[in-house]
C-alpha cells in the first residue's frame, strides 16, 4: 500500500509540476507581427490576427485583430466580441470626401475611455461588429488611419494594457 501511495505522490508532483510550468510556457511566448499594405501590428502572445481587406468598400479595413479566435464571415463580417474580450479593426480612409476631420495627430501612446464607448453608425463600417466601440482616427505618412477597438463587457486590467501596447505597436513604412 505505501509503494502505491508514494506512486500517487509521484504523479501528483508531476502532474503539478506540468501544468505549474504551463502558464509560464505562455508568458514567454514571443509576440508575432502581422503586416499588409506597409502597416505592421505587433500580436500579443495568445491573441489572433489576420489580414482582412473583404469586404471591398471604405474605409478599408486592413488587418483584424482579437484576444480570442476571429470569427469572420465569408462576407467578411466581424463577429462581436464576448465578456472579456476584444476585437480590433486596423482600417485606412482613402477617399478625400469623407475622411475624418479634426486633431489627427497620432499619440505617443493610445488610450481608450473603456467607461465612454458608443455605438457607431451602422452599415459605415462595412462589415464591422454591431458593438460598443472606441474609435482613433490619426494621420501619418500621408494616410488617414484608424483604429475600432471592440470590447466586450468586463474587460480586465491584462486584457486593456494588451489593447494598448498593440495598438502602440503599429509601425508604417514608407
């Protein structure tokens, strides 16, 4: 009975020490980048992305990023994100009639009122989620780009600081 017992301990341990060592696998996952049309993002670690130019209209959409698995349609629309979690659209105004006006300088580092989200016009972002979002229009380079951040409800603190640090990633070439 005690070489049972001690054998039971063992795979415990083991199975304790697998699993323990699980999330720190994860937390040291590199990030991966994703690129289209000269806009790269920087993708935390467990988040999805994709380069999603369908459907055709304006403002084009160029890359589709979550901290979940994306759910598009074969149309090209973007599924709403759940409790805790969030869809954002990387897009790029190119008709002169209806770009957006305003302060469009880019920040240094982007922020969301995640307490002050509004429902946007529907049918203007083609494809869009039907959802509560934060939207940041900014020129640079000579492009009118922005981003649609999509959050579900009870957002977490990890969950907010990856939105941010993803969004401050975007780099443009020349």
């Amino acid at each position: 009975m005690h070489g049972r017992i001690s054998g039971i301990r063992r795979l415990l341990v083991i199975a304790l020490l697998t699993f323990g060592a699980a999330p720190a696998a994860l937390a040291t996952e590199p990030s991966r980048t994703i690129s289209t049309a000269g806009a790269t993002l920087r993708i935390p670690p467990g988040w999805h992305g994709a380069v999603a130019r369908k459907p055709d209209c304006d403002p084009e959409r160029l890359i589709v990023v979550a901290s979940a698995p994306l759910h598009i349609s074969s149309s090209g629309q973007v599924a709403r994100p759940r409790a805790g979690q969030v869809v954002i659209l990387l897009l790029e105004d190119r008709y002169v009639q209806d770009r957006p006006v305003g302060d469009l300088l880019r920040p240094a580092h982007f922020t969301i009122a995640w307490n002050k989200l509004a429902r946007l016009e529907p049918g203007r972002y083609c494809g869009s989620p039907n959802a509560p979002a934060s939207m940041h229009y900014f020129k640079t380079h000579e492009r009118y780009l922005g981003f649609i951040v999509y959050p579900g409800a009870r957002i977490g603190p990890r969950t907010r600081a990856k939105t941010l640090a993803l969004m401050d990633s975007l780099r443009i070439g020349a």
